[in-house]
C-alpha cells in the first residue's frame, strides 16, 4: 500500500463524506468497464477487461488429468494470478505475493461458489480422466479494484471456452482438436468491492481510495440475484448497516455487469 500524506488522506475523506469524489462519480458507480475476449491465440478461451485504468488478462488452458480421489466424476479448476511489476511501482518480481495469492483464492472461490462452471461434465471416464481447467490472470496496469475486475475477465473468457471434441474408442481417449464444443457452464457471476472511508461506503474503489480504506467488502453475486460469497479485507471493522447496504447495491449492480457479458457473447 502506498503511503499517503495525512492531508491528502482527510482530503479524500472529507470529499466522500460528501458523497463526492475525485473523479466526479457517485458513492455507487462504476467505472467504465470494457471487455474484448479472444485476446490470446494460443489460449482455447480469453478475454482482457478494462475498469477503469485497471487492467487484466486472462487466458484458460484445458487439459486431461486424473481427478482427485475424493472427486473421482468432478473435473478440475486452479485459477493462478500474476501481479505484473509493469501494473504498479511497488508490485516486485519473483514468487507470487500476498496481494497475487488472496486475488486469486478470491477470484477462485468466487467461480466454485457460483457454480459457473459445470464440474461434473468435466469427466471424461468416470474415476480416471477429467478435464482440468487452468486459469491464468494477469494484471497488466492497476488502478484499484482489482477483484471484480479479475471476476469479470476470468468469467467473460469461461464464456469463450472452448474444448477439443473428445471420443473414446477401445477404451482409448481420442482428442480432435480440430473440432471444438463450448465448455458448459451453469451460471454467470459478477463481483462488487466495496470500500469504507470515513463514514461511507464506496463502490469500485480507484487506487487512491484503496489506500487510505479502513475496511474493503466484496459481495459475489450470482445471475440469479444470489449472494455466493464475500470477502472482509482491511484493518477496522464494518457495521451492520455497511454490510446490509452493501449487499443491496450488490445485488442491484450485477445486473449491470451480467449485461457485459451479454454484449460480448
């Protein structure tokens, strides 16, 4: 986190408790948000998301795989992220820190809660081989917010999936890779961060008012309208009117950002 002066920090803090900010939006509005899948070649599904001036990449690689023993019919999911030394002055290179470790657990968790992705179809031969399904994110310029940003791309390039056709024969596995099928999916998802400054709270947060939160709130919410999972970060605690508001913009907004997906599909 970047140390900010303590006058620039009652700045910021007065403007919001104004229901004000720097860039001029509401306490509950985001950013813009612009979303282009098929990015990576090489990738069988893709997509890069803009919120704002934060800015990821994600790529999805399948390939087969023994399940784990105590999901012997389930396919597998690991979601990787790579904070860029490019994205941000202070992200170093070298093994994945904290901030790349909790942005990929949360982003992780926030597909398998939803139920995004259709597991169970991801067996090929019951107890033996399953489809193993690699995410890799990659944050590629930061400016605040990078959970939702990082939920929107990892499910916009789910969305683009695609795996190689598969038949067995003989009990052999053959894989057409000239012949491609949508990965199934169940649901879609959106995540909304929240921030408490001052006496408020704030929705997609840029980095200047990360850095001087006293406490941040992401809600996962399915298409539904269904609360999957949330996540507390920062140092101070949060009242039950922040939560409880939180959730009610939550619920509102992932409507608006479901739509994103639709534009693109």
């Amino acid at each position: 986190m970047n140390i900010i002066p303590e006058i620039t920090r009652e700045s910021i803090t007065h403007l919001i408790n104004d229901e004000k900010r720097g860039d001029r939006r509401d306490l509950s509005q985001y950013r813009d948000i612009q979303i282009e899948t098929d990015v990576i070649s090489k990738a069988e599904g893709s997509s890069r998301v803009k919120l704002g001036d934060t800015q990821v990449i994600v790529g999805v690689k399948p390939s087969i795989g023994t399940p784990f023993s105590d999901t012997p019919n389930v396919g597998v999911l690991m979601t990787n992220a790579e904070v860029l030394p490019m994205a941000d002055p202070n992200f170093e290179p070298g093994p994945p820190n904290e901030d790349s470790v909790e942005l990929a657990r949360v982003v992780d968790r926030v597909i398998r809660e939803s139920e995004m992705v259709d597991l169970e179809k991801l067996s090929i031969v019951n107890g033996e081989k399953v489809w193993m399904i690699f995410i890799d994110l990659h944050v590629i310029d930061y400016d605040g917010n990078l959970f939702d940003a990082a939920t929107l791309a990892v499910a916009s390039a789910l969305l683009n999936t695609k795996l190689p056709k598969i038949t067995i024969t003989n009990d052999k596995i053959n894989i057409d890779n000239e012949s491609k099928e949508d990965l199934i999916l169940k649901n879609k998802v959106s995540m909304s961060t929240f921030v408490k400054i001052g006496n408020k709270m704030v929705l997609d947060p840029s980095l200047e008012e990360e850095d001087i939160l006293d406490a941040r709130l992401s809600i996962g919410v399915t298409e539904a309208g269904e609360i999957c999972t949330m996540q507390k970060g920062g140092e101070k605690p949060l009242l039950k009117e922040d939560i409880i508001e939180s959730v009610k913009i939550a619920i509102s907004k992932s409507k608006e950002l479901i739509k994103k997906y639709d534009e693109i599909s």
